[in-house]
C-alpha cells in the first residue's frame, strides 16, 4: 500500500478528492469494508425514517398552523407553545 505521510497536506486532500470524484470513499476501518457498501446497506433504511419524519411533521406542522390560525384557545395555544419552543436554545 503507498503511503502518503510524507506528502504534504494539501496534496494529500488533493488526492483524497480525486479518489471522491471517482467514486472511491475508501476503506471503513470499523466495518473492515469499503465505505460505499457501509452507505449503500444504511442508505434504504435512512430514506424510509427520512420520509416517515416528513410526513409527521408535514401533518403535524400544518395540523397546529390550522389551530394556530383560528384565533380561539386552542389556537392561542398552540401559538403559546410554538413561541415556548422557538425559545429553548438548540
């Protein structure tokens, strides 16, 4: 295997993008397999939690934007808590 310890830094991100740009992710020393087959096994299951959560903050989002808009309690509520929310730091 050649090493690139000696090279300088930016020749070595030089070479790693260049490995990227064809594709080459190189090598998972955690799953000992290639990084496009760790991604490529995960990648199905990321996408269906990934539109599972659109879909329930889609519904939730315009389900409380509704009672928000109706100007009644329930509505001042659910204004009340989306102000409380935007205020807790990240």
């Amino acid at each position: 295997a050649r090493t690139d310890a000696g090279r300088p830094l930016v020749a070595r991100y030089a070479r790693y993008l260049a490995a990227v740009a064809r594709g080459d992710l190189g090598w998972s020393f955690a799953e000992r397999r290639p990084v496009r087959e760790v991604i490529a096994d995960a990648l199905p299951a990321s996408l269906r939690l990934g539109a599972a959560a659109l879909v329930v903050a889609t519904v939730l989002g315009v389900g409380i934007g509704l009672a928000g808009a109706t100007g009644r309690p329930p509505g001042r509520a659910a204004h009340a808590v989306t102000l409380a929310a935007y205020a807790v730091p990240p």
